[in-house]
C-alpha cells in the first residue's frame, strides 16, 4: 500500500515539476499564461463504502490550470505589434482553423493581410470598396498597399472677415491681380482636379463705391487666369452684400459670364460648374497647366473637375471692424498618396496615413471573450481553441462590454512571476524527496519481515 502511496506522490511531483518548468521556460514568451498543479487526495473506496476510518491512498493530479491574469505591457517600436489591456483575446485564423491568443506579434504578409509569426489571418471587421467598416462581418484584415486614387474638389468651406473701415483701392476701377492698389484683400487655397493635380483658386476682395454700402466685389481666379477660358485672365466676379451688423447677406453673380459658369443658392452657396470635354466656354472650369515660360501662357492639362462642378460655402464669412484675416479653410479634394504608415487605436479600428495627408481606415480589429476562459484548450504556440467547457465566444470590439482595449506598438509580456516559479520548484523537490523517503522506508520495514526467522 505504501509502495503505490509512495509511487502516487513520486507522480503528482514530477507533474509540479514539469507545469514549473514549462512556466519557467516561457517567463519570456509574450501572451504567455502560467499554469498550476492542482492536486486531490485519492481514498480506498469498495461497494459497501470506505468506512468511518478509512486511510488514504495517495494523490493525483486533479487540474493543471491556467492562469489569466494581466501581463504588464511592453512597448516596441513596431506599429502592428499589438496588446490588450484586460479581458479577451485575439482571433486568428489559420485555413479556416480558428484559434484565440493573447500574442500580439502581427505583421503583414506579400498579399497584405495581417499575421502573426505563424502566419495565421488576424480577424476582424473589413471594409467595402468605399472605406465603410462591415461592421459584424468577421472576415481575414487585409492592409491595402496601392496607391491612394486622388479626389476632385468637390467642396470648399471658408469662413473669413473683411474690414468694415477699408476703402474702395485707388486703382478698383482696374482691377489687376498685380497691383495690390487695384483690391483691399485677397486669400487663395489648393483645389484638385480629377488627376490630383493642384490649382491655386485665389479670391481678390475689392470694397465697392457708395452708396452701395457694406458691399464688395469677389473677383475669382484659377491658376491666376480665368477658369471658364486659361488663355483670358479676366476674373469671375461676384457682388457680396453683409448686412448692417456686419453678417453675409446676398451673394450675386456680378454678370452674364459668371452667372453662365456659377450657380448660387439662396444659402449664398456658390456653386463653381465643371467643364466636361475641356474646350473653352462659358460650361464651367477647365484645369489648366502652365507652359513654365515666362510670362507663362496656359492651356488645358487634361484633366476636368468633380463633376457636376464643386461649391464655394463662405457662409461663415462677416464684416467686422477688425484686420482682413481668414479663420478657417477646408476642401474635400486631394492628390494621389503612397501608404506611409498604419495606425491602430484603443478600440482596434486600423487607420492608414498616406503621403497626401488622407488617412483612410483598413478595418477593425476583434476581441473574443469566454465565460470560462480555464476551460480553453492550447494547443501551442500560445494559442488556444474553444472548448465545451468554455462555452461560445462573445466576439466584440475592444472597450465594448467587458472587453479590454488595445495598445499599439506595444506586446504583453508573460505573467509569470519567476519568484514564485523558483520557489515551487524547491517545494516539489522536497515533496520528490519525502515520497522517495516513504518507498525506501517501506522498503526497509518489508526487508525486515522477511529477515525474520
């Protein structure tokens, strides 16, 4: 009896020693959880039960469980390197083959897709053709490498404020963008064309005459010639009337040829039309480009403008006693753009920043979670699969329910604490010793009945 006693604990501390050393082992694996030996004593039971005095049988090794707790966080200098801080885990995908980690080391593979170091698909919500998030549409994350297409200005917001105390310029009846006599202000911005191409659209402020009071002119140029024709440098003109306290009020084509080549609502929207076969006419802008000699004659480049055209909202603009200044400017169109770099925030959406200042989201990433996360079964490699004692996955995004969220850059270390490892190991020594003592004891004491004559 004692022998198999003996033999049971010889057993039960061999597996503590195997379950130390594995965490010793991965003291330095990220996303690594330790594990502990969990034993039961083990009684002689028969049919009719094992009595009021019933002695023991030994031990065995009733669990190795996992142990969950957060590892610290450690900060690399890869951008797809990934941790999470709190509950859940990672989704990959190997062939179909699902399976949940806490390792964060992902990177991209030739096709673009995000993997880890065993190439296994990071999981997560995609996006259309259009850059909308699918949201509930689990599917592989793919980081999209081409070239960002440009995007025609189709939409231009400025707010600004003209000097109520200026006067009408000397040389106003001859409006010259090279003479600064001839307009009291002027302010200009990028625009593009369907190529990307960048055009200077500048507006010339110009304080009219009384007794047309609180009122100026708004000469437009493109490039520094007209839009509707680039071999005239005649401006597009527009008469813009404030109100006595100083607010916009009416926005008016100033004659014939801007009205056929602008439309403005009764929101004093202007909206610039857009040429369609680059022949000059009064149908609306035609992107031109310089020949670079000087003085520098323009033609044509080739491309048009967004279609139908692209307006001009300068709704927040006022006339106030106060510097000429422009407090805000925004347009929607921009050149082509080379992936420069990725970036993913607290909650998994993955953003791509291109060369043109655009940023554009490539998807978000997923988190899974178990309501009995012991009950994972791994398989190496620091991964586990789902279990029927772990029930279903709860699969959301991070900082949504009792999901954590992630940090970028950065890797969760093991939580294995190589104190406490060290000591075990020390323990389940002594334990080995002490049951090898009870097999030797009980070898002694069987030797000596049989020395008995």
């Amino acid at each position: 009896m004692a022998f198999n006693i003996g033999l049971s604990g010889l057993r039960a501390a061999t597996s503590d020693l195997n379950v130390t050393g594995n965490n010793i082992a991965n003291a330095g694996t990220a996303g690594f959880k330790q594990s502990r030996a969990e034993f039961a004593d083990v009684y002689a039971a028969s049919v009719l039960g094992s009595g009021s005095n019933p002695q023991g049988s030994g031990v065995l090794l009733a669990n190795v469980s996992q142990q969950f707790k957060q590892g610290n966080i450690n900060y690399t200098q890869n951008g797809l390197d990934l941790a999470i801080n709190g509950n859940g885990f990672f989704v990959t995908s190997n062939n179909g083959e699902i399976n949940y980690t806490r390792a964060g080391y992902f990177g991209t593979d030739r096709d673009g897709f995000i993997v880890n170091n065993f190439s296994h698909r990071l999981q997560g919500y995609p996006v259309d053709a259009n850059g909308n998030l699918l949201s509930g549409v689990q599917g592989d994350l793919q980081v999209q490498s081409d070239n960002q297409a440009p995007k025609a200005t189709s939409a231009i917001l400025q707010n600004f404020n003209l000097n109520s105390t200026d006067i009408r310029p000397i040389n106003a009846a001859t409006f010259s963008p090279g003479d600064p006599l001839s307009y009291n202000s002027s302010t200009s911005l990028n625009i593009y064309d369907s190529q990307g191409n960048p055009h200077v659209m500048t507006q010339y402020y110009v304080k009219n005459a009384a007794p047309a009071t609180n009122q100026w002119t708004m000469n437009v140029l493109i490039d520094g010639v007209n839009p509707l024709n680039p071999a005239n440098t005649t401006p597009l003109s527009f008469t813009v009337q404030y109100d006595s306290a100083g607010q916009l009020q009416t926005i008016t084509a100033a004659n014939a040829a801007t009205a056929a080549a602008t439309s403005v609502a009764a929101t004093n929207v202007i909206t610039f039309n857009s040429d369609t076969d680059g022949v000059p006419s009064a149908n609306g802008w035609i992107p031109a480009v310089s020949d670079g000699l000087v003085p520098p004659t323009y033609s044509w480049n080739g491309a048009l403008g967004n279609q139908p055209g692209f307006t001009f909202d300068p709704r927040g603009s006022t006339q106030f006693a106060s510097s000429f200044a422009v407090n805000s400017i925004s347009q929607d169109g921009f050149t082509t753009g080379q992936l420069a770099g990725l970036e993913i925030d607290d909650t998994g959406v993955i953003f791509a920043r291109y060369t043109n200042g655009q940023s554009k989201v490539q998807g978000q990433v997923v988190l899974a979670n178990f309501a009995n996360a012991q009950g994972l079964t791994p398989v190496g490699k620091t991964a586990w699969v789902q279990s029927f004692e772990s029930g279903e996955p709860v699969v959301g995004t991070p900082r949504t329910g009792t999901l954590g969220a992630l940090q970028s850059g950065a890797l969760e270390d093991s939580n294995v604490e190589l104190s406490d490892q060290l000591v075990n190991l020390i323990v389940a020594q002594r334990n080995y010793q002490a049951n090898a003592k009870t097999i030797e004891t009980e070898s002694a004491v069987t030797q000596t009945i049989i020395n008995i004559r």
